[in-house]
C-alpha cells in the first residue's frame, strides 16, 4: 500500500511538471517570477544605506568651530553641504526638494560654548521622507555632541588647570557606549532584504500553487487529480512546489545573500529545516486557497492583491504589539508571522532553531490545521464532483 501510494505520489509529481510549462500563467509564476523579483528588488537596495544626501547649510558664526562642524559633516558619506549665503534662501531650496533640509549656526555659538552657556544651532529636516530625515538627524546630531564636548574638554583643561581624565568626566559625566547590534550601520537595506527575499519565496509559491489548483477546477481536472486519494493528492501535487521552492531557497541563500553582501550568523542546517518546515505549511495553505476558486484568472488577482498586505501585518515592517487587536489574530493565522520571527533570529542574530520553541510550535500547529483544512475542503469538493 505504502509503495502504491509513493508511486502515486511521484506520478502526481511527474503530472504536475508536464503541466506547468503548458500554462503560460504557471510557467511566469514558478519560473520567472521568483528569479526576477530577488535579482530587481534585491539591486534596488543593494547599496544598503543612503548616500549623499544634501543639506543646506547657513553660517553666521564664521567662527572655527562653525567651520570645524560644516567640516566634519561634509565628510560624512551620507550628507552632502550645499552652502548658502542666508536661512531664507535655505529653507526656499528645501521647500523646492533641491535639499532634504538645512542646518544654521548663528552667530556667537562658538564664544557661547567656550564661556560654558548653551548654545543652539538648528537643524530643520524633511520629515515628509522618512529615511533622508533620519539619517541627517543621526550623522549631525553625533557630530555636534562629539564637537561640543571636544570644545569643552579643551576649556576646562586650558582655562581651569584640569587634568584630561577630570576634565572628560566634568564634560561627559555619563558617556553612552552606543553599540548596535546585527544592523551594525542601521542601514535600512540591510533590515529589509532579508525579508524581502523570504516574502519572494512565499508569494510566489502562494499564487503559483493556488491557481494550479483553481485550474484543476476550472478545467474539471479533480477526479483525475484526486482519483489515488484526497492525501496522495494533496502531497503528490505539493511535492513538485516543495522540490522547486527548496531550490530557490537554496539559491537565494547561496547566491542572493552573496550578491547583496547580506549576513548569515546561524546555522544552515537549522535554517534549512525551517525553510522546509515553512514550505511544508505553505503547500496545504496555497491549495485551501486555491480550492475556493474555480478561475485561475480571479485567484491569481486576490492573490496578487494579498502580497502588500501580509507584509504590512506579519511583524516585520511594523512591531507585532502595535498591530491592532483583531489585525494580530488575523496575523497569527498566516505562517509568515512566526516564520519571520524565527528566520530573522537564525539570519541576523544567528538564534538556534529551538531559540524560540514556543514560535517553533506555532508553525507546526498552522502546518496541521491548514493540512486538516484542505483535506476535507477537497474532501467535500471530491464527493460534489462524484455525483455530478
């Protein structure tokens, strides 16, 4: 019995390869779609972090710590000065897009700091574009408290007597040791792509597996398909998806990460074995899916419609807890919630597969409800076409 059903399984398999280079649909979905959607999204990002991003700059301090600061800046990769003889021209050139914002030093910050009073310079940046506004903030905000605090120690030492140890600890009194982990540039591309590329994986996989099997509807190919019984049937099929996503995640581990100069702390044998137990539980969801169509042409457009939205709820662009309510349940219900969480953990952090048992246990358990969910959706649609 068990050698009757591997051979159904591997004819189904077999079924399944002759049919994907006839459905032109199919054939883009499976076989170009993942290619081209890791080479052109992931070359989007591929320089990771922003560079030269131009900032309007106004000095009436004309003093040597206001030309220290325009110095220092201007040699920082990510920001590029584009001087200006006034603020009103300034801000004019940031309102225009020219610049993503403009930083004034007026007159007497230099003799302000060096007589112990504050002194302000101003920063005013584009918010309306996120990453360029963060990005200016980070880079001047350093250099000013690095600058300032320099200028500091410099006047206590000269003007009070102090030794260079007591000195820095009247300067900086608490000194933050900023260190980020994993992200150690906080460069956005670096955070997403790795997503990115596992979102690749899994859309593509969603909309090809489904709308083969809304085409077994459309075409009335489900006895055909179900005739060696509904769990032949469903693994038959989904052993050709499972064969194909595990060697685009193989390469996409191997060759994109490469490409893109992306990280891979953990360990790979224990990344694999999520990968898999990922697709696994992806298979039975793409066929339940598909199962409730009986046009390829409609489930592949709600499929296609679906990408954005299971990115935006997963946890990944958006911490999880900030999610509404009823949003987290809904996300709770997709395999990419806890698969991310897991994968970004071996990825980044290089975590250990049973880091996080209970997120483990939550992909086994949709692995088993979508199984049981498909079985007796094609269970009932198999009765339906028996007695027609």
């Amino acid at each position: 019995m068990k050698k009757q059903s591997g051979q159904s399984i591997i004819k189904l398999f077999l079924r399944e390869a002759a049919l994907v280079p006839k459905d032109h649909s199919l054939l883009l979905t499976l076989l170009i779609a993942p290619l081209l959607y890791a080479f052109f999204y992931g070359s989007i990002y591929m320089n990771k972090e922003e560079q030269n991003v131009k900032l309007a700059v106004v000095d009436d301090d004309h003093s040597r710590l206001s030309w220290l600061l325009q110095q220092n800046i201007d040699n920082s990769p990510i920001v590029e000065l584009i001087h200006f003889p006034n603020l009103e021209e300034a801000k004019e050139q940031m309102y225009r897009g020219n610049c993503q914002g403009y930083f004034y030093i007026p007159k007497g910050t230099e003799s302000n700091l060096l007589t112990l009073k504050q002194s302000n310079v101003v920063l005013a940046v584009n918010a309306a574009r996120f990453l360029p506004s963060s990005d200016l903030l980070m880079n001047v905000q350093q250099i000013c408290l690095t600058i300032g605090a320099g200028v500091r120690l410099q006047y206590f030492q000269k003007s009070k007597g102090m030794s260079s140890k007591i000195a820095m600890q009247n300067v900086m009194p608490i000194n933050l040791d900023y260190r980020p982990m994993f992200n150690e540039r906080s460069s956005y591309g670096a955070f997403l792509l790795p997503g990115l590329l596992a979102l690749i994986l899994q859309q593509t996989l969603l909309i090809g597996l489904s709308e083969s099997v809304a085409g077994e509807r459309q075409h009335s190919r489900v006895g055909e398909w179900l005739k060696g019984g509904i769990s032949t049937g469903i693994w038959g099929k989904g052993s050709f998806y499972l064969f194909l996503f595990a060697a685009y995640a193989f390469f996409f581990l191997n060759v994109n990460y490469s490409l893109l100069n992306l990280p891979m702390r953990g360990n790979g044998f224990e990344l694999s074995v999520l990968l898999i137990l990922f697709i696994l539980t992806l298979i039975p969801m793409a066929q339940f899916i598909g199962s409730l169509f009986k046009s390829q042409l409609i489930c592949l457009q709600m499929m296609a419609f679906s990408t954005y939205p299971i990115f935006l709820i997963t946890g990944y662009s958006w911490p999880f807890e900030s999610l509404p309510q009823a949003v987290q349940w809904i996300s709770m219900l997709l395999p990419t919630t806890p698969f991310i969480k897991m994968y970004t953990g071996i990825v980044q952090s290089g975590a250990g597969l049973f880091s996080q048992p209970g997120t483990l246990l939550h992909l086994v358990l949709l692995w088993l409800f979508y199984s049981g969910l498909v079985y007796y959706r094609l269970k009932g649609i198999k009765n339906k076409v028996a007695t027609i």
